[in-house]
C-alpha cells in the first residue's frame, strides 16, 4: 500500500505534465463514450423497427402546400379506425394531444397509442394489455397520476415502463419514455379528437402490409383534405437509413478512435518518459533492498494516479449524468472504461519489464 | 577469521555471442570484518563491476559469492533482502534523489528492511545517522541546497542507517576537494571501527593510503594483492 501511495505522489510531482496529458485523455474518452453511446442508442431503436419492416409497413409524411391547418374528414379517420380494428395497422399521438389543457396527464408528455397489434410489433416493450390503459415512464414518481381522462373515457395508470424504455418512431427514431406517460386507446376516441390531434393521428398513422389500392385511397381521402401525404416503405426506407447510419457512425467512431489513439499514443510516450526519469530512483530503491514487487506497485501507484483514475472518474460522473439524464443506453461508457483499464495494465506490464533488469 | 564477503573464481561477460567484452576474469578475493581494502585500477578497468557483483547489484556470468559463509542465491527477492540487510553503498555521483528530502533519501533502506521498524523508530534512525555526519540540521532539505560534499555526507548517512556490515564505495571522493574528501573518508573509515569490512574504489593515491591493503585491478583481472601497513 505504501509502495501504491508512493507511486501516486511520484505522479503528483509530475502534476503539470500528467495533468494536462490525463486531463486530455479524460476529455477524449469522454466524448468517445457520448459519441458511442448516441450510436449504440440510434442503432438499437433502428432495429426496434424490425417487426415493422417484416411487416412491409407504409408509413407517411405530411406536405402541407397552403401551411393552414387541415380538417381531416370522418371517412377518413373511420377508414382509419377500420384499418387499425383490422389488426392492419396503427397510430400514435406524440406531440399534439390536449394542447389547450396544461393538467391534461399530471402536465406530463404523452404517448397516444391506437392499435391492438402494437404489442405485437414492439414485444421488447412491456405495455399493458386491455385496453384503455395506461402507463408511466420509470422518471414519473407523481402518485396523484392514477388516470388520464380523454373525452370522457378514464383510462387508468396500471403500472410503471422499465427504466431506459424506448417506443420506435418511424418518422424519427427513438422516442425516449422514462419522463412521459404512455396510453393505449380504444380507437372509439378518434372521430372524438380535435382537428390538430386528429391530423398528428393520420400523419402517423402505420399501415401493415397494405395493398396498392389501400395506400392509394388513403392518401386521396387526405389529399382531399387538402393533407398531402407522402408514403415510405419501411422496408426500403428504414435499411437505407440503418446504412446511412451505420456509414456516419463508422465515420464518427473511426476517427473519435483515430483521436484517442493519438492521445493514448502521447500519453505513452510521456509516461514512459516520466518512468525512464525516475528509472534512477528505481535503481537506487533497488540497491537499498527494493524488490521487483516493490518497484512494479510503485509505478502501478503512478500510472493508476495519470490514466486510470481521472477518466475513469469522469466517465462514471457520465454513467450517472446519463442515467439522470434518461439517455436510452447510459452505460456505454463502460466499454470505455474496460478499454482504459486494459491499457492501464498494458502499460504497467511494459514498466515492470522495463524495470526488471535493476538489481538482478 | 572468518570473511563476511568472498568472491570465488568471478568473472563476468558483457555482449552477445557475437561481440563479447570480458570486464571481470577470474576473480577471487576476501573482505574480512574490520578492514578496509582499497580496491585501485585505470578507468574500465573493472571497478565498478566488482563493485557491483560484490554488492549483489548485478550477477556474474560465472563464479560465486559469499556472505558470512553462505552462498549468494540467484533468486531476486533473497538478492534483495541481502542488499538491504548487509550492505551500504556509496558512490562518485552520490546517488540520491534528486526530488526527494534528505529524510525520505535516508530513509530508503529503513523502508524495505525486514522486519519494518515503526515509523516513529525510522524517524530517528535516520535523524541519528544525520547527526552522525553531522547534518542533522538538513533533515527536511531537497538535495539541490546542499553542496557535494554534504550530498555526499547523506549518502553516507543512508549507507550506515541500516547498520550495514559490508560498505561498497565506488570513487567515493573523486567529485570533491580534498578537504572535503578527507572529511568523506574519516566518515567512511569510521563504519571499520564499528566492525564493518570496506571496500573503496578509487584511484587517488591520498585515499589509498588509508587503506588496510590495496588490491589493484586491470583489464579485469586483479593483478596484486600486497599487504599495506598505515603510515
């Protein structure tokens, strides 16, 4: 333990050089981790979306050429209603719900669900089953929230999203759930809706395995209402963007890890440096009676004091700000942290050895 | 008597197979308790290297070597255990650290000896070898304040701190003026007094006359051993 501490205070008194060089690694690791974390996180929910490219879903975007608010007509939301009671497809309400009611679910963000197949097509995502339901994201600890009303149908809070639950959107990608309620509704409710709600409904409306005929109608009962809609295989659409997602994160990790190697590679040759500095005062702890033991936990001190501890420290900090943060994969620094942890010890090998011929 | 330091039939070789330089050939001598032997010869001539196999600071390539009857191991722990317990080294260019206090450069031996004195015990051993050399006052000093030959003064507080019986000094004056290099062997003949065998490299004339016998050194291989008788 004394030859541990002894090593860290060696570190110390080398505090402005192993400061900055530490300091840089910690920086670079922690940016690697955020980088790797917002890949890892994006290419999780790409492939939350599996089910849905099994399914050839058709999903939409909307154009709106006057920029006016549209009115979506009832034959168009009941053939809605139809497609969904069909087990054909779905819908959600993510932005638009009860605008005009700030109390409207305890003020908290909502989910909307319309669609008995959903559980189906998201089996990783524990909903609840009889609809309506509802549930809260693992962040919401308000007990008051024990339903959510939407025109006159109470719909009950029956239990808690596992921490990190994340619902695939198809026009986005993934939608975090641990600060928003998540409601499963019958879809009796629709034609209740108001025009902005009813709109976000068609426009994310999911159509399953639809035929030509289905897409076409759908699309000219919208245009009709002046809601022009633009239909996306997700079967094309979605590997396209996994390919131009993985391409982008090749980039982005390739050179985040061409960085830290620069950096590993700088802080290398400094701490050897350092240890060749010091390699007098090995060889004279030798001759006094300094065993190879002694000497190896000396510089274990030293090295633990520059590249383990100050990025380690600061890539927990990030585990835990990310875990606050609800950042659906907050864990990804760890890898990081497994990678400092196998050059600490490669680099404390090579000084062992490095020291080894003193005294023998 | 009984020797407390004997090397039989060392030698040592430093290259590969293809280039190969005998610095040790074949060399036996004794250091009995309580004498001091001045070990002379020309630069390269092999000093330093009997020095430091003797010291068990490096291995010969052949031979072996004795402490108090007892044959040296090749193990690197007991090697170590045996420099802390047996010997004190002093050299030319001091050997200290540089940015470390006089204490913590005292202290070194204290802090591989087996068993460990307590802290407050290493605390004033190495006080009392400070006193010993007459700098007591630089306890808390970095080395780069004092002059040589007080540097060299704390070298020879850390050798004497463990109560050495074999003290190895390799050109222990060569850096200092020869009123401080007078003072320097008065310290350094004083562990015979108390016992210890000496062993002193140098080639300075003045030193080896202080010298109970002078063993001369070359190419490496010793080539006289005469007894001397102080003047």
């Amino acid at each position: 333990m004394r030859e541990l501490w002894a090593g860290v205070i060696m570190a110390c008194r080398r505090w402005q050089a192993m400061l900055g060089i530490s300091g840089m690694i910690a920086a670079a690791c922690v940016v690697f981790a955020l980088a790797l974390e917002d890949v890892v996180s994006q290419v999780a929910v790409l492939k939350g979306g599996q089910h849905l490219r099994e399914q050839h879903a058709v999903t939409f975007t909307p154009y709106y050429p006057q920029g006016e608010p549209t009115q979506v007509g009832n034959d168009t939301i009941q053939y809605v209603i139809d497609q969904i009671n069909n087990r054909k497809g779905y819908t959600a309400i993510i932005h638009n719900m009860a605008l005009d009611d700030p109390d409207f679910a305890g003020g908290y963000p909502t989910l909307i669900l319309f669609g008995d197949v959903i559980p189906d097509l998201y089996p990783e995502l524990p909903l609840c089953e009889s609809v309506p339901c509802a549930m809260k994201g693992s962040k919401i600890v308000d007990e008051k929230i024990n339903a959510v009303n939407i025109e006159g149908e109470n719909i009950p809070v029956v239990g808690t999203l596992p921490a990190g639950a994340t619902f695939f959107d198809p026009l986005a990608a993934g939608l975090p759930l641990d600060n928003r309620i998540v409601i499963r509704a019958p879809t009796k409710l629709l034609p209740l809706l108001n025009s902005i709600e009813k709109e976000e409904a068609i426009t994310r409306t999911v159509l399953l395995d639809p035929e030509a005929k289905v897409v076409d109608t759908f699309i000219t009962m919208n245009a009709n209402s002046e809601l022009y809609l633009i239909p996306h295989d997700i079967a094309v659409d979605q590997p396209q963007r996994f390919r131009e997602l993985m391409g982008r994160s090749a980039i982005y990790i390739v050179g985040m890890l061409s960085f830290l190697l620069l950096v590993f590679i700088a802080f290398v040759s400094s701490a050897r440096l350092t240890i060749r500095q010091e390699d007098r005062a090995f060889k004279i702890r030798a001759m006094y009676g300094a065993t190879p033991f002694h000497l190896s936990l000396r510089i274990g001190g030293f090295l633990a004091a520059v590249v383990l501890i100050p990025p380690v420290a600061l890539l927990s900090l990030l585990i835990v700000y990310l875990h606050i943060a609800g950042a659906p994969s907050p864990n990804v620094p760890l890898w990081v942290i497994l990678g400092i942890l196998l050059t600490f010890f490669l680099l404390w090998l090579w000084a062992i050895r490095s020291t080894k011929k003193i005294g023998g | 008597m009984k020797p407390i330091l004997e090397a039989r039939n060392v030698s040592k070789v430093y290259g590969s197979n293809r280039i190969q330089v005998t610095a040790l050939d074949n060399v036996s001598l004794q250091l009995n308790a309580g004498e001091c032997v001045i070990l002379m010869g020309a630069s390269g001539s092999g000093k330093s290297t009997l020095l430091n196999i003797l010291g068990l600071i490096s291995k010969p390539t052949k031979g072996h070597i004795f402490i108090q009857g007892k044959e040296v191991p090749e193990n690197d722990r007991n090697r170590s255990r045996l420099r802390n317990a047996y010997f004190g080294y002093i050299h030319q260019d001091y050997a200290i650290i540089e940015n470390e206090t006089v204490e913590s450069n005292v202290m070194i031996p204290l802090q591989y000896a087996s068993p460990l004195p307590e802290r407050q015990e290493r605390k004033s051993r190495v006080l009392q070898a400070l006193e010993n050399v007459g700098l007591d006052w630089a306890l808390k000093k970095q080395p780069s304040e004092l002059s040589g030959g007080e540097r060299q003064r704390v070298a020879i507080a850390r050798a004497l701190v463990n109560n050495p019986v074999v003290i190895l000094a390799d050109e222990p004056t060569a850096a200092l003026d020869s009123e401080t290099a007078q003072s320097v062997m008065t310290l350094i003949l004083s562990f015979k007094e108390k016992g210890a065998a000496v062993l002193v490299a140098t080639h300075d004339d003045k030193v080896a006359k202080l010298g109970d016998r002078i063993l001369r050194i070359n190419d490496g291989r010793l080539i006289t051993s005469s007894e001397m008788i102080k003047s």
